[in-house]
C-alpha cells in the first residue's frame, strides 16, 4: 500500500447488480449499509471485470435500456475504473493458488489489493476468507 489516505471503496458485480435490479427493499438495504460503511465519503473502484460481469445479461437478452443504466453507472462521477494489468495478473495467480478462489473472484480480488482499497464490498461470503484486505459481505 502506498499510505493513500482516500477511503476506497472496491464494488464487486454482485453489489452493483443489486443495486441496479434488487428488489427495492434489497437496495434501499443496501444503499444504507454502503452508507454506514463510508461508501457516500469514498471513492468507488470498479474494474473492466466488474463491468463485464454487469453487461452481460442486459446485452444477452438484448435489453438495451438496463444496459444502458449500467453504462450511466459506470459512467457515473462517482465511479473510477481501475485497470487490470500484469502485476494485478501475477497477484491473481498467487491468490487462486493461496486462496482457492476462481480466477474472476481472484481477480477482483489482486485488483482490489493493488489498488489501496481500504475495504472491498461484496455479495459473495466465500471472499471473507481473503486476508489480505478487508473484505465486507453484505
């Protein structure tokens, strides 16, 4: 880590699909957990994953308007898109091989590290085994 003292805040697909096709009592649950986790003071890191993991169902079923609310999503000011390159590839590989996680799971995960996350938030209780970053489950 680098000693950034940003609050950042890394959004796995699983939070972002909830918060854009939840049920309404699931994001209104969620919007106040983000909130109580400082997610309205940080920055929101997202990766070209995450947002390949959002646009696949809406461009599967051809559904033009929900992939366009993910595009203004990510779109959005509040957003930062964070790349994935060889270092986050290496730390990927020694992730799956440490953790046993799935490449896309040990991806985010690398991406997350390398990026001084303070905090990564998840749908996804099998990343609470990560140890190298506080991971939050909601």
């Amino acid at each position: 880590m680098s000693g950034n003292t940003e609050n950042r805040i890394y959004l796995d697909a699983s939070i972002i699909i909830l918060l854009i096709e939840g049920a309404r009592e699931a994001k209104d649950r969620l919007r106040s957990e983000l909130r109580r986790l400082g997610a309205d003071q940080g920055i929101l890191l997202v990766s070209p994953l995450t947002k390949l993991e959002c646009l696949v169902k809406p461009i599967r079923t051809a559904n033009a308007s929900l992939e366009q609310v993910y595009r203004m999503f990510f779109s959005s000011s509040e957003i930062r898109q964070v790349e994935i390159g060889p270092t986050e590839w290496e730390k990927a590989t020694r992730i799956r091989a440490q953790y046993g996680f799935r490449v896309p799971d040990a991806l985010h995960l690398a991406t997350a590290a390398l990026n001084d996350c303070s905090m990564i938030v998840t749908h996804d209780d099998r990343w609470s085994s990560f140890g190298e970053a506080h991971v939050e489950v909601i």
